[in-house]
C-alpha cells in the first residue's frame, strides 16, 4: 500500500512519467522495486503515462487514396524514381520528425529535413533543398551557353 501510495503521489506531479521514471522517483526515496512491479501496480491503479502521440498516419476516404503508380522492376538506374517519406523520432519529452527524399534504385538519402512540427512548409521545404541540389549539381556538369556563343569543339 505505501508504495502504490507513493506512485500515486509521483504521478500527480509528474503524470508524464511512465514506469522507468517511477522506479527512479522510488529509489530516490529508498524503496527499492522492480521496473515490472511498478508497471503491473500503475496498471492496477488505472495510471497510464501522458504524453503526446504522433499522428502521422491518419488514413483519408477511399476515394482520397492512391495506389503506388511505380512499378519497382522497371526502376533500372539511379535518378529514374525518387521518393519522399515522412517518420517520427521518438525523444524522451515528445518527438522530431524527419522528412527525407530517396533515390528508389540506389536507396540513397538525396535530402532530408527535421522538425519538431508537421507542416506543409516543413515538407516543401525538404523538396526545395533537394531540388537546389539537383540545380547546382547540373549546373557545375553542363555549361549553359546561348546563341551567341561559339560552338564547342571537339
């Protein structure tokens, strides 16, 4: 009874603290207890952690979806089919999350971007790095020239 006592009374201050941060809160105050003992005392009294959960799957009408217009066999070389997706990082007080842009066929990170906010800004933004890269990279491989320049010879 006065460890479920105490639990209570830590969880009133701290109703984020799961069952790792209780048992450090009771082995501060000198009662030792198992990790397993705590989880099984916070579920008997009703007690769940309160934190944030990411929404990030939200499913939309039938209608709304769209079905994967690629097909992976015919990806055959690098830069034929990029790809964007969007995840989570879990962190002790909330979550980041991380958006990248992905080459299908090599499977390399062309760009990414993290945020502790999901926003259309944040995942356009992720897309314009990408893009710049792209603009730069063939900008330094192929020279621009224009109709007054002279041919190039071989």
């Amino acid at each position: 009874m006065r460890r479920m006592a105490r639990i209570d009374a830590h969880y009133l201050e701290d109703p984020c603290s799961g069952s790792r941060r209780m048992v450090d809160y009771l082995a501060r105050e000198g009662i030792p207890i198992s990790r397993d003992r705590v989880r099984n005392l916070l579920r008997r009294m009703g007690l769940r952690a309160i934190y944030q959960k990411p929404r990030t799957t939200i499913p939309g009408d039938p209608s709304e979806r769209f079905p994967c217009l690629v097909d992976l066999k015919q990806v055959t070389a690098v830069d034929q089919v990029w790809e964007t997706d969007i995840t989570y990082i879990p962190l002790q007080k909330g979550f980041l999350y991380l958006v990248a842009v992905v080459d299908l066929y090599s499977r390399n990170v062309l760009s990414w971007k993290l945020t502790n906010s999901l926003d259309t800004e944040f995942c356009l933004d992720a897309l314009e790095m990408w893009h710049f890269q792209v603009a730069v990279s063939q900008r330094s491989f192929t020279p621009t020239r224009d109709a007054s320049s002279p041919p190039l010879t071989s």
